[in-house]
C-alpha cells in the first residue's frame, strides 16, 4: 500500500508538473525566437541608417568597421550591399560574391524597398539562421540593402538550455514530492501493519490481541478504535460460550457418574436376558454421553488459549512406550496388535497434551481396526531436520479425501463410523473415540504446542494419522 500512495503521489506530482512546464517551455521558446527577430530587424535599421549617406556618395564612414565591431558584440553577420547588390561589407565571408547576394530572396525584395525577417533552412548561408533584411533609402530612394543574420542553433541551444533547466527543476519537484510522498505514506501505513498482526493473531485465536491505535491519520485511528471493539466483544462472546460449555459439561458429569453406577447396580438385580440387554445398552449410551462430556470440557480448556508454559524436550521413546502400555489391553480386548517404530527422536512439546493426542488418535485406531489387525505408532524425522512426525497406522476401513478433510470439523463422524461409532465398550480406554470430539481435541491440542495434525491414507487402506511437531522451543 505504500508503494501505490508513493506512486499516486508522484504520478500526480508529474501531471502538475507537465501542465506548468511544457506549456511555459514552448512559449519561453516562441518568445526567445520572436526577441531575436526582433533585435535582427531593429539592427539592420540601425546599420541601414549608419549606411545610408555612404551609399548615397555622400560620405566617408566605415562600414566595414561597423560591422566588424557589430559581429563582435553580438554574434551576428552583417552584409551591406549597394543599389546593384554589390557588397559593400560583410562582417564574415558568409556568401560568395554579389551575385549570389542579389539573388538571395530578402534581398531582393529589400532592394526593391520591402523589408523581411523570419528563418532559413541550410542553403547558400550554411548552417540554420535567423536572419532580417531592410533597405537602405534617402530621399524615397533604395540605395542598398542591410542582410543581418544570426545562427539559429544559437538560439536553439539558449532554448535549450533552459529546458533543461525546467527538466532540472521539476526532478527536483519530484524528488522533494517523492520524500513528502514517503513520510506522508509511513504516517498512513505505519497503524496499519500492528493491525495487521493483530488481526492475524485474532483470527489464529488470541482473543486478547489488539491495535495500538494512538498515531496515524484520523481514519485509520478510528478503523483502530472500531477492531479493539470488535476485539473486546468477541472475546466477550466466546469466552461466555466457551465458559457455558465448560460449566455444563462439568455440571453434567457427576449425574452421569451416578447414572452410569446406578445401571451398574441394576444389573445385579435384574433377571432376564431383555432386560439384561436393554440395561447394556443403557450403559452403553450413559458411557457414551459421557465420553461426550469429557470432550466438550476438554475442548472448552483447550479453546481458552495457548498455554506453553509447560513445553518441554520430551523423548519420543518414552511418550509412546507409555501411551502403548496403557492401550495394550484395549487392543488386545479387540484382537488388535500394537507395535511402536521410534528412534531416540525428541519433541519440544507439553508431556500431558501429547500424551492425550496419543490417546485420543489410538482411540480412534483401535475403534477402527479390525480383529487380527495390526496397529503402528512409528516416529519419524522430517526431511528438513527440524520436526518430528509421529503417526498412528492403523489396518481399517479408511476415509476418502473428502472425509479425511472434515474429519477434524466437531461432532463430525463418518458414516461407516471411522472414529468411534460406540458400540463396543471402551469405558476403559482414556481416549473419547465415539463422540465426534477426538480429532477436533487432537487439533487444538497439537496446535497449542506449534504443531500440525493431518489425516493421510495408509498404505494398503486404513489411516495414517500424522501429528507434527517442533523439535526444539525456537520455533524451528
């Protein structure tokens, strides 16, 4: 945006400019012709005059001195010639002999008692020329002609010059323009780059982001003061939101502990195999509203922001041999095998939210996964060197892109129930496979540790689930 105020300020500077100067250029060039034409006529009267009795036979001046001493003081040739056009004195050699100057056309028509000025193309006189002819007369009668003529490059260079004087000037113009244009761009532009971080911020989550709005003009000051509004109410309005869901989902979990307990309590009291059947699957969908309620209140914490007090160097080995241990017998429950691949590799991560990302992920796997499947959870390094890649494989149905696209939005789940449908009991798994929430947790939980989270289609079917992560607290 500066570059385009700069240039708006300089193209209007240079239209200002053309509008003054071409028009005072081609008038100071009609105005310097028409003063040197009008010198050259006034001279050649003058020698006329100082001509006049010589010509006549009347007297003894000297003309050839005179216009010597007129070629020396201005520049200009000078040729005197009588009645018949024979050269009486030229201050240069500019023609050969009298007959070429009878024939010259202003001469002529000066012999015949018309004075002419104006110019003449190269010819018999040489270069370019202004020139002025006049007739020298007594007594009404023409006795010779005065032929004064000037180099018209002279004149052209003169006018010249000041053209480039008039260029000169308006580059100064220009460049003075171009560093008001400068300071008059910072000050518009300056607010507008913390606004722009804060925006970028804003929409990356940080509620509490806002512009510095005390310089800059009036406009940008007060589109400043409107964002930091804008700023407040949504913080506002999402932290009313996100406090609603937390204070519910924590409400809720004590009465579906109980519930879930009282079904428990029923069942050693209930004969029957429907009624057996019917308080399983009351159990089921207790544990499954559940797991419904932890997630929501972990996404409500996760949603609160960014906390990265607690990142630390963790050794991958460690994090997933634990992560493992914990679910081998979940997936042996399923006829599920669990194998992890890692390699002494380490991750600038929070040990609880990685932790859970496993969790969450392996959830997903197991729920997945069919019996006599095998389960990965291989590390890896990135080609640049500077992340870590951990991904949960697993052998199920898999998703299609469309799918593996979505399956990060909230309450979202496939319809062959890729992550969790529920109907197996998985009470004693800490993930929240079957609630629509994991991989949406998995997501915000990843990105509060600078990371990436994606799903990618596992070789021969299935899913590889990808978390990448930072290898060191430096942001590399």
């Amino acid at each position: 945006m500066r570059r385009r105020l700069l240039a708006s300020y300089l193209a209007l500077t240079l239209v200002v400019l053309l509008i003054l100067e071409v028009p005072l250029a081609i008038s100071y060039g009609d105005r310097v012709r028409q003063q040197q034409s009008t010198t050259l006529q006034r001279d050649a009267f003058v020698i006329a005059n100082y001509s006049e009795e010589t010509l006549e036979g009347d007297g003894d001046a000297d003309i050839q001195g005179y216009v010597d001493r007129y070629r020396r003081s201005t520049g200009a040739d000078a040729v005197v010639v009588d009645a018949k056009g024979r050269v009486v004195a030229d201050s240069t050699p500019l023609i050969a002999g009298s007959a070429a100057i009878t024939h010259r056309p202003e001469v002529v028509a000066a012999l015949r008692g018309t004075p002419s000025n104006g110019s003449r193309a190269p010819g018999v006189l040489g270069d370019p020329v202004m020139y002025a002819a006049v007739p020298v007369t007594t007594s009404g009668r023409v006795v010779g002609a005065v032929l004064v003529a000037y180099g018209a490059d002279r004149v052209d260079d003169r006018i010249h010059r000041y053209w480039l004087l008039l260029v000169a000037m308006g580059l100064a113009c220009l460049a003075a323009a171009a560093l008001v244009g400068i300071a008059l761009s910072r000050w518009v532009t300056r607010p507008l780059a913390p606004m722009r971080e804060a925006a970028r911020q804003l929409g990356q989550g940080d509620l509490q982001a806002r512009v510095d709005v005390g310089a800059g003009p009036p406009e940008v000051r007060e589109v400043g003061v409107a964002f930091d509004e804008m700023a407040d109410r949504l913080e506002e309005l999402v932290g009313a939101q996100e406090a609603f869901v937390a204070d519910a989902s924590h409400q809720l979990r004590t009465p579906l502990t109980a519930l879930r307990l009282r079904l428990e309590n029923l069942e050693a009291e209930v004969e029957g195999t429907d009624a057996l059947d019917d308080l399983a699957g009351a159990r089921r969908e207790t544990q499954r509203l559940s797991r419904l309620v932890d997630g929501l209140l972990t996404l409500a914490r996760a949603d609160r922001g960014v906390d990265t007090g607690h990142r630390q160097v963790l050794d991958v080995d460690e994090v997933v041999a634990e992560r493992l241990d914990t679910w081998r017998a979940v997936a042996e429950e399923s006829g599920v095998e669990l194998f992890g691949e890692t390699a002494s590799l380490t991750v600038f991560a929070d040990p609880d939210r990685v932790s859970q990302v496993l969790d969450n992920l392996l959830a997903n796997a197991v729920e997945a996964s069919p019996a006599g499947g095998r389960l990965i959870v291989r590390a890896r390094l990135t080609g640049d060197g500077r992340s870590t890649e951990l991904h949960v494989v697993d052998e199920g149905p898999g998703l299609d892109p469309a799918q593996r696209a979505r399956a990060f939005d909230r309450f979202w789940r496939a319809e062959h129930s890729r992550v969790g449908d529920g109907d197996r009991d998985r009470s004693h798994g800490p993930g929240l496979g079957g609630s629509g929430l994991g991989l949406a947790i998995v997501a915000r939980l990843v990105a509060a540790d600078g990371g990436q989270a994606a799903l990618l289609e596992a070789d021969g079917g299935g899913i590889d689930a990808v978390v990448r992560y930072p290898r060191r607290g430096d942001g590399s």
